[in-house]
DNA sequence: GTGTGACAATTTTTT
DNA sequence: ATTGTCACAC
C-alpha cells in the first residue's frame, strides 16, 4: 500500500490524528467530523509501519460499531491482517480475560452471563422471598442501585435503604452461587482481575500494546481505571470522543474521563477535528444553536462543508396517529425511481414505546421497515429458551439456563419439584444439575416426579455428550434436541396470530443457521453463546433487513441517514420527564443534538398537541427545546392549517384524501 | 401438575 | 393497549 494512497481524502486534522501513533492521543471529534473514518486509519498506519495486529485494541461500545470498525479497516488492509486485529466492545473485552483468568477470584470459567429476563427473574424472586412485594419495590429500583453501585466501584453492603440491600446482596450471592456473572459484574470483574493479578495485567499488556477506544465519552470510572491498567507505558492509547454527544450519564459515565484525559494519561497529543462533511449548513446552524445552551462544554462549532440546504421542517401535529401517518407519508412520496430508497430515511424517537405507534402507521401504509434497539432479538421468549438449551448442552451446570428450561416444555418437573431442587443444591453446594444425580434427594419425590427427572437428565446428557464429540454439527444437534422435546409445537400453540407463529418459527431458525455459521468457521460454542448474550443482534441481520429505519435516540448514535424525521418534541418525552425530575436536561439537550446532526440532507421536526397514554389521550406541550434552534434556517408548519389548504385546492385533493379522512 | 381467564401494572435511554 | 401474574378449575 502507497503511502500516498492512505492519506487520500484527509483533512488535516484528521492526517495529524493518523500520523500521531506513539503516546496517548486524545482526538474531540464533533459529529460527523469523519472520526471513524480517522480511527481506522489511523490502525491502517499503525500496520503500514509494521506493528502486528495481534497487537491492536481497538474497545467501542455497541457490537454495531466494532462490526462497522473491522469492516472498513478491512477495506484498507488485508482480510487476513485485519481479522487479527482485536476489535470488540468493553464487556466482550473483559469476557475475553475472564474466561481466562476469573479462577483468580474463585469463579469457574465456564461462567454464564445472566442477561435480561434471567436476571429479572432472578430478582422479582427474591423480591417475593424477602416479603417486598406490597412494598413499592420493583425489579428495575434493585438493579439500577446494584448497576450505580458496581459501576462506581462501590460496596453492595453500604446501601441505604436495608430492603434493596437486602435483596441486592442476595440477588449477588444468587448469582455467585450459580457461577454466573450480569453485565456490570463482567466490567467490575474484570478491571479486578488485571488490577488484583500484576500476570494477568502484563500478559495484556505485553498483547495489547496499541489501544484505541471510541466513544470515549460514554466511558465510566470502571472503564477509564481498567484503560489504565490495561495500558502501560509507553502508553499508546488513542481515546476517540465528543463531550457534546454524552448521552450516557445514567449510567455512570463520566464526561470528565474526556474533559480531563491528561489527569490520566500526561501529554496527550490532542487533536480537533471540527470540519462536518456529514450534514448541510442547515442541519448544522440548528444543531450549534441548540447545543450551545449546554453551560459546561468545551465551546466548539461544527464547521459544514455542504452549504446551504433544506430548511429544517418544523410540523405541530395535532396527535400521535397524524404524526405516524404524516411520517409515513412524506417517506411514500419521497421514495421511487429515480428518487431516494426506503433505506435513506430513519425515523427517531426518545423512547421505545414511541415506536409502536410508529410500526402500525408503517403496516397500514405497507411501507417496510426495520427496528433498532425494541425488543431486542435475543430477549424473545423462544429465542431466550433455545439458546438456554444450548448453554445447557454445553454446560449442563450453567444452573440459570438449567431452571429455565427445567420444565419447558413441561415434562413433570413443576414448581414443587423446583423448589426441592434448589433447596437440595444449596444444602449440598452443588450446582443444580448435581443435585438431580443426587440418590438422597430423588428419594424424596414421588414415584412419577423422580421419573421426570430421571428421563430429563437422561435427555440432557445425550444431548450434551453429543454436542461435545461433534462440535462441529452444533447446529444439526440442536435442531434434533428440539425436536426430540417437541420444542415448536409447545411454543406454536401459545400463539394467537399466524404472523406470530411464522415469527418465532422463523427466530428459532435464524438462531440455528446463526450457530451453524458460527461453528463452520471455527468458534467454539461458548464463544457463540458469549456473542448471543452480549449482542443485540445477530452480526448481519440488521443491514439484510430493507427498509425505513425506526430507532431510539440513543441507538442511533454514529449513524447517519439521507433524511431523518425527529418525532415527539414535548415536554415530558424529549426532555423526558425523569430527566426534569432528576436535573439532566443538559443530557437530554445533548441527546436532541446527536438526533439533528444524523441528518445528511434533510430534517423533520415534529410535536403534537395530544398524545394517547395508557390508551388515554393526553395534552401535550411543545419541547422548550424548540425556541432554541436557530430560525433562520427552520421553516414552521402547521399540520391542520396544510391540510385546510389542500382542502380548498382541487388538484391535490385526491392525494391526500385519506389523510383528511383521519382528521374528520 | 397443567391450562384458562380475569386483573393489574407498566413506559427512558443499553451492554 | 399490551403484557405478565395470580387464582382457580381440570
């Protein structure tokens, strides 16, 4: 590769960032400055001067943004090269050391990771076990204390109030006693380990001596402390960020990480990139207007390179079924030959259930679409129970996956035997798929219950021996194990719609091809079922999908797309009413920024007048973010008022005739 | 032990 | 409005 080849199309900010590879390296890097751009270049130089790429990090936040980074620094060096590089996200990352190293603090290896609905489960048990129930105690008050707490490298024994202590201390036993790990424990451990084990910190080190991390300011002091750790000297840690797109404050990040990178790493060679190559001047003059009414902040503006432009559209809608269907719209008009593709427009909302409103207008109207960050892939009930299969095949003493599947479908085993079960493996110390061997304890049950789970272990161990002398075939396997359990006809019949029948027919079988894939090219299985539990998706599934794009806010980080439609500016959803009661309308401010600037060429603002809640209507004020923009260069309008207009004019009637019949 | 139906609670954002 | 939980009947 020609030296003069890599450089092409940088600025010259973005040539001083690529060509600063020694010592640390702080690059502030405004929305659509080109920073990923920057990033992999710059790796790309790391590897033209001759480093190995066995030894780069290079640490995101999402798995989208790890993908898109070994992607495209795949278009500058070769495939071989670049699949050696290591890019992943923080909790994968620490994943990576644990499996290897969490015997130092009395784990085993083969940990599981208690995500989502286990590990709400897990908690609304022990709510009802410690009496909490009538008190206003729900899953999410223990588990946002217990995540603050960790990520702040705090004791669980110092909270105050003693019913959440109580329950989050035995919901941390639980864990431990089940050898399993949630989020915030893979972080917590795994800073612990490198910092506690001066072997496991040099063997990182000694691989990982080019660290890159993006996103740096979404980073909180478990993350910036294992960076520390993590690299020594010479230090060759090049951070990546923008205070002004913090939008992860609650959960513990820390914009100073960012503000004050020298307190960690002395001397930094700083570079701004500030040119936007992304978005017109227009799009541009709102989001500086908007964003410079953050008090703290390091004062910069995004400089555009495309000038002039749409104006931004501001509409007042009078309700939430009119926004829908006005979004719709527009797109239907705007897409077709010759014109902009479905894939060119994305529509953002602040919360997830703004999008189902969203979802229905897009079915009536036929328009296909594709959702970001709802419900996720891997938090599907059938999805949650194969992969709990799977964990138990290749590890029958994961006990988390074994009560989960313990009875589905149901086999004999209830809630009586259960209880017995748990009770036996705690006494005993054991896992719960010991205490199902256990002589003493099968004498207990009746006559047909310790048949259950006589043929259940049976089963279990079949399945498992199987997966172990052919990896390989992982996916054939488990295809057969469920249907040796009849796995799909019990999940079919709890189905109400045949669109939900195909769904989960359809889930359970991009689950399968998913495994198959992964095994074809050498993973191991534990692998997969670590990249199912941290990932929201399966790797290529979204980018297959065509279609609008819905996304929340905070998903849509670091994306961009042709024209963006900005729905439910009001008070009470964008600033979010938590966010008021809580005095971060600063974040709130931020986050309306990082939703403008994801707009190329064109923006859609829009508030409504009423809004459905509980299937109740509501009145709805307009955002006090509004006045903030800069007017210049937003046009006003009003949904009734054009409609009225179109009304009193003949040629256009027809067209939108269907959206008036909605209004009457 | 399993399946059905009425009732209640739920909505911030993500790995 | 949807989803999950609980009580009751088989």
């Amino acid at each position: 590769m020609g030296r003069g080849s890599l450089f092409d199309g940088l600025n010259r900010a973005q040539r001083e960032a690529v060509e600063a590879t020694e010592g640390p390296v702080l690059i502030l890097a405004g929305a659509g400055t080109g920073k990923t751009r920057t990033v992999t270049y710059r790796m790309a130089r790391l590897l033209q001067k001759g480093v190995d790429p066995a030894n780069i990090l290079a640490v995101t936040f999402t798995n989208k943004a790890a993908n898109e980074m070994r992607e495209r620094v795949g278009r500058l060096v070769r495939k071989k090269v670049a699949k050696a590089l290591t890019v992943c996200t923080f909790h994968s990352l620490c994943v990576r050391i644990l499996r290897q190293h969490i015997g130092w603090l009395g784990y085993k290896t083969n940990f599981t990771i208690a995500v989502g609905g286990d590990r709400d489960g897990l908690l609304r048990q022990l709510i009802v076990k410690h009496g909490a129930t009538k008190e206003k105690v729900s899953p999410n008050d223990v588990m946002t204390e217990v995540s603050r707490r960790k990520n702040a490298g705090l004791p669980l024994g110092e909270i105050e109030d003693d019913l959440i202590r109580t329950i989050a201390m035995s919901y941390q036993k639980e864990l431990r006693a089940r050898n399993a790990l949630d989020f915030d424990d893979l972080l917590l451990l795994g800073e612990k380990v490198v910092r506690e084990h001066r072997d496991v910190r040099d063997a990182c080190r000694d691989q990982w001596r080019y660290v890159t991390v993006d996103e740096f300011q979404d980073t909180n002091g478990l993350q910036m402390n294992l960076m520390q750790e993590l690299v020594g000297a010479p230090h060759n840690i090049c951070v990546v960020g923008d205070d002004d797109q913090s939008i992860y404050g609650w959960r513990g990040a820390q914009v100073e990480n960012i503000l004050s990178f020298e307190k960690f790493f002395p001397n930094p060679h700083v570079v701004t990139l500030e040119d936007n190559y992304r978005s017109t001047e227009a799009i541009l003059s709102v989001a500086n207007k908007v964003i410079a009414c953050n008090p703290t902040r390091h004062e910069k503006l995004l400089n555009p390179t495309i000038m002039g432009g749409e104006k931004v559209v501001l509409m007042a809608m009078p309700g939430d079924d009119e926004e829908a269907n006005w979004v719709a719209d527009t797109i239907k008009g705007q897409v077709g030959p010759g014109q902009r593709t479905l894939e060119d427009f994305a529509v953002l909302f602040r919360t997830n259930t703004q999008i189902r409103r969203m979802e229905l207008a897009m079915r009536e109207q036929k328009i296909p679409y594709r959702l970001v960050g709802a419900q996720s892939f891997y938090d599907r009930r059938e999805v949650r129970d194969v992969l709990a299969f799977l964990q138990v095949g290749a590890n029958p003493e994961s006990d988390v996956a074994l009560l989960r599947i313990l009875n589905a479908p149901p086999r004999g085993i209830g809630s009586g035997t259960a209880t017995l079960l748990l009770e036996q493996s705690r006494e005993a110390g054991t896992s719960v798929w010991a205490a199902m061997w256990d002589e003493r304890f099968l004498a207990q049950l009746s006559g047909k219950a310790e048949g259950s789970v006589r043929n259940f272990t049976e089963q279990i161990t079949r399945f498992s021996e199987a997966l172990r002398e052919g990896p390989k075939e992982a996916g054939d396997l488990l295809q057969r194990f469920l249907k040796e359990i009849d796995y799909m006809e019990w999940m079919m019949r709890s189905c109400k719609t045949s669109e939900e029948t195909d769904q989960r027919r359809e889930a359970v079988g991009e689950l399968v091809t998913a495994l198959s894939d992964s095994t074809t090219k050498g993973h191991s299985l534990q692998e997969y079922l670590d990249s199912a539990a941290l990932d929201k998706e399966p790797e290529d599934d979204l980018d297959k999908k065509s279609g609008v794009t819905l996304i929340t806010l905070h998903a849509a980080k670091g994306l961009e797309y042709l024209v963006v439609f900005l729905v439910g500016l009001e008070e009470g959803i964008l600033p979010h009413q938590r966010s008021m009661e809580e005095g971060t309308k600063d974040e709130e401010r931020r986050l309306f920024y990082v939703g403008i600037t994801r707009a190329k060429e064109m923006l859609y603002l829009s508030y409504c007048g009423t809004r459905k809640k509980w299937g109740q209507l509501e009145r709805c004020e307009p955002s006090c973010f509004i006045p903030e923009m800069d007017f210049d260069w937003v046009e006003e309008q009003d949904f009734e008022v054009m409609m009225n207009e179109e009304a009193s004019g003949d040629e256009l009637k027809d067209a939108f005739g269907g959206l008036r019949a909605l209004l009457e």
